[in-house]
C-alpha cells in the first residue's frame, strides 16, 4: 500500500494558511489518521477505469454580458476608483 | 393548535380561504423563534421587518387571487444561499458580515412564487460537517432532544422546520447535509439530482457535489418547494433544462421494483434503523411492489472518495478567501502578499475547514495526486457504472438514511469517526442521482428514524410517489 504521509508545514504554505504551533500538532495526528483512512484507495485498482471528475457535461461555458460590476466592487474594504486598495507591500 | 405545526398545503388552504393571512402566520413564527431560538440556535439572523413586509406584500397578491401554494409562506434558507438583504457567512469567520451583491436563483424563485424570507440558518462552516457544531458563531441544538445533534450541515434549516420556527427551509447537500438532518429531525428531505436545481448564489464547497434541496415536513410540500426552485439557470452551466413538476398524486406499487443492496446495512448501521429501511421494503411488497436484492460493489470506498473528491475540490474553491477582495483581512503585521494571504485564511477558517484545506491540498499534489484525486475519480465512475446496472433490475433502491438515529452532541468523536457516518449520504451525490429522506418510525428512544430512497437521474417524480405511501403508513 502507497500510505502517504503528509508534511503538514509544506501542505499548509501551499494553501496558504498559517497554523499555529498548537494547529500543527493537533493536525499532525489529525491527518495521520485521516490519511490512513483515504489511504483504503491507494490498493484499488484504477486500470482501464476512465475518471469522473465532474458532476455532469452542462452547457458551453460561454461569457455573457455582467452589469453588476458596481455591486460587487462595494463588497471590497476600500476601492480608489474602480480599483480595489490594498496595503502597500514591498517584498 | 399551533399554526406553526401546519404544513405548507395546510397553510395554502388557510391562507386561500383567509382563515389567517401572511401576515399574521408570519407573526405567528416570529414569536415562535422569539421564544425558542435563543436555546435552540437555528437562526443565525432574522429580520423581522423584512418579514412582515414581504408577508404583506404577499397578502395583497393572494387577495387578487394569487394561487401559487408557496405564496405568503414564511420560510428560511441555510446560511450558504446568497441572500442581497442579509448577511451570508457560511457560518465562517471568514465570511463575518459579509453581504452578496445578488440573490440565489433558488431564493430569487421562491421570493417570486411570494415566499416570506425569515431568516438565514446556522450550519457547518462552509458546509463541512454532520452535527452543525462546525458552525463559528454558534450551535444548534435538536429540538426533539436537546442532548442531541440536529445533524449537519444543514441542521439549522432541520431544527427550524422542526421546532416550528419556519414552515419549510432549504438546505444545500454535498454527502448528505440535507438528508442526515431531516432523519435526525423527523422531517422529509431531498437531495435533487445534480443539476435540477442551480448551484448559483450556493456558495460553493464542492462544486460537483453541491446541490440545494428542500427540508419540509411533509412529501407534498417537498415536492412543491422542487418545482418551485428547479429548472434552467443561464447563471448555472451544470443546470440542466428540466423543471421539476409533480406528478405523484395517487401513485401505485403495482410494478414497482424496490432494490434492496445489503451492503449497505454495514455493521455500522444500527439494528433499529436496518429493521425500519426493511419493514418499509415490506410495506412497499405488501402494496404490490417487489423486492430485488441488488448490489453496489464499489460503495465500500465510496466514503474514502467522497472526501478526497469534496476535499480537493473545497481546496481549490475556498482558495478564493485571501482577505483582498472580500471578508476577513488580517490586522496583523504582514511582510508580503503571501503572509498577509495566509494570516487572513488561517484567523478566518476554523478547524474542520482547515483539515479539508490541507487533505484537499495534499490530494492535489504531486506525488499524490494519482494515488489518491484520480484513485477517487476512479471510484466515481464505478459508483455511476454500478448504480446504472443496479437501476437496470429496479427502480428505486431503499436504505436507512443514515447509520444511527441523532447522537448526543460531543466532542470525543475523531474527525475520521465522523466522516464514517456518512457512509450512506455520499453514495447519492457521487453518482449524481436524486436521494430522499422521509421519517418512518422512532427507535426505542423515541427518536425519528429516516429511510432513503435512491433512484434514477431525473426521478424525483417516482421518489415522491413511494414516499408518500410511506409517508401514510408511517410510525411516526
């Protein structure tokens, strides 16, 4: 069986969040388990099965008209124009 | 009695021969949160003016002779549906105060049709989770028994509807968050098949998997609330074109065939919910119907794939949240975009939703990926493969709805003893396919037992039909 385990820190800084030091170790042995439990369909065998990734075919993705870019940029913490502000970061 | 207890026909009727009106019946649900969701937590708002202003506006519609059935009904929506006029949070930090610019189309329908919007429901975060206790503002108790978990993710709208609070409610289900709630709450639930109903104004957890669905008390009333919010969506590419419209009036057990897979009565499912999911079959052969003994082969990794599938998927939909655009921004100090990204997500996001995150990223990656994300994909096509052979010998297949009826509220559960709870919910949403919940008897503790009924792409119509045979002959 392929058992994965996952590196809790790396995982974290690709899908950006920050985890405290008590978060990582309680999810070290959080995802040990669950990892384990997915881990059931690493032995299965996938040959010559196509994958389904989507619940169904649905309609072209074709772009449509929008009006109601207002309203969504008003959702924003604070807009200069029709521009979204953001703290100034130099890296 | 309490006119809070009727049924949304029951209403219909009252409302049509002015014995009350919108307003009043809208009054009359105000009080009765007032008076119970301080200790229930169904609610995470109310608006009462709003309220009764739609319950006017309703009022006028139905004295011009308005038929619509939904009109003048007072109602709530799980706190995942867009709403202009209320907060939508998911139930997250992340989401705290946040106002959507547009309405749900199923809440946009049914706002038409003249139903009168209580309030947004109390839920798991971001919807991940059985028992509501997710949630990062509050929990919700279920009203049969306090103790106990009204289920999750939409157990908000269940308790609601339950205690009385709304007359019907709807909730979103991606592995069974409509369903388990409705058992658990003694209350019908459907989870509509993938694409009758749009997805937009649902924000999203697993975009494959989501579908919103109607929690009522009775099958009439669930199926008038389909009608009502189903149908073409130009805003939804995966809805499809089909209107749901009743038509199981007087339905008939001659002919039908009713697929029992005794895989699904696992060790894990408890004897008393076995023995209501097979006294149901029985009744259905007592009416006319037969019973087939039919199989799922791959359903044991069913749950394995569901989490990996609505994990990945939630990874990729929840990467949205980076505090620049919307909802929560750090205060901290930050150095880089990066940091400010991962400070914003990490005070925003609560536990559960970070343990998706990182199972859904993990999935993702290289190295994984096969073994796992295309692993469960592959379980997925197997899951359609097996239910389209399944439904080639019968027409429905009946189950219990969940593994135990409502636990006691705790929190010694491990996430992965959670996650195995849901064994019979995802199979539905896997493949895609219509899935109902009714209540059919009480265990020995008085609690409501569920039994589902799966059936076909697009049955909904059948579905209804057999649960309202059940529903006459009910123990409830």
């Amino acid at each position: 069986m392929n058992e994965k385990n996952i590196d809790i820190e790396k995982t974290a800084a690709l899908a950006s969040l920050a985890l405290s030091d008590e978060e990582k170790a309680q999810f070290e042995k959080d995802m040990e388990q669950i990892v384990d439990f997915a881990s059931t369909l690493c032995s299965l065998s996938a040959e010559g099965i196509e994958d389904t990734s989507k619940g169904c075919d649905g309609r072209e993705d074709a772009a449509l008209p929008f009006s109601q870019a207002d309203e969504l940029l008003n959702g924003a913490p604070s807009l200069f124009d029709s521009f979204i502000t953001v703290p100034k970061i130099i890296d | 009695m309490d006119i809070t207890k009727k049924s949304i026909r029951e209403h219909a009727l009252s409302l049509k021969s002015k014995e009350y009106s919108s307003k009043e019946l809208t009054k009359a649900y105000i009080e009765s949160i007032r008076q119970k969701d301080e200790r229930l937590g169904a609610f995470l708002y109310v608006d009462e003016e709003a309220a009764l202003l739609m319950a006017e506006d309703a009022d006028r519609r139905l004295s011009k002779g308005d038929s619509s059935p939904l009109c003048g009904i007072p109602m709530a929506l799980k706190d995942n549906i867009c709403t202009r006029s209320l907060p939508t949070t998911c139930a997250s930090r992340m989401l705290e105060g946040y106002f959507p610019p547009y309405n749900a189309t199923a809440w946009e329908r049914l706002s038409l049709a003249g139903c009168v919007l209580l309030g947004k429901t109390n839920m798991d975060e971001f919807a991940m989770g059985s028992d509501t206790k997710n949630s990062a503002f509050k929990k919700t108790l279920n009203p049969l028994d306090e103790k106990r978990s009204p289920g999750g993710s939409s157990g908000g709208s269940a308790a609601a509807v339950c205690a009385g609070e709304a007359a019907f409610a709807l909730g979103s289900d991606t592995g069974g968050s409509v369903r388990t709630p409705s058992a658990f709450c003694g209350l019908v639930g459907m989870k509509p098949t993938y694409g009758r109903v749009s997805r937009y104004g649902l924000i999203a957890f697993a975009s494959s998997l989501d579908q919103i669905g109607p929690i009522t008390k009775t099958v009439w009333d669930n199926g008038a609330v389909l009608s009502a919010i189903s149908g073409a969506d130009p805003h939804d590419l995966t809805c499809c074109e089909n209107p749901f419209i009743p038509d199981f009036e007087g339905f008939s057990c001659k002919g039908l065939k009713v697929g029992i897979c005794t895989r699904l009565f696992s060790e894990r499912v408890n004897e008393a919910t076995k023995c209501a999911s097979l006294a149901a079959a029985e009744l259905l052969r007592s009416l006319g119907a037969e019973i087939v003994y039919t199989d799922i082969p791959s359903a044991p990794y069913a749950t394995h794939a569901y989490y990996i599938i609505s994990s990945a998927e939630s990874s990729s939909n929840l990467a949205r949240y980076d505090g620049l655009r919307y909802g929560k921004r750090t205060e901290k100090e930050y150095s880089s975009i990066g940091e400010l990204y991962s400070l914003s997500r990490g005070e925003g996001f609560g536990q559960e939703v970070k343990r998706r995150i990182l199972l859904g990223t993990f999935a993702l990656c290289e190295g994984s990926y096969d073994d796992y994300y295309k692993k469960a994909c592959a379980v997925r096509s197997l899951l359609k493969e097996d239910f389209g052979r399944a439904f080639n010998d019968c027409h429905i297949i009946i189950s219990p709805t969940a593994p135990d009826t409502a636990p006691i509220l705790s929190n010694e559960e491990s996430p992965v003893e959670t996650y195995l709870r849901d064994e019979l919910g995802v199979l539905a949403n896997m493949a895609g396919l219509p899935a109902l919940t009714l209540p059919f008897s009480r265990d020995e503790k008085g609690l409501p037992i569920g039994v589902q009924l799966m059936g076909r792409a697009f049955s909904e119509n059948l579905l209804y039909g057999v649960a309202s045979i059940l529903e006459k002959c009910a123990h409830k």
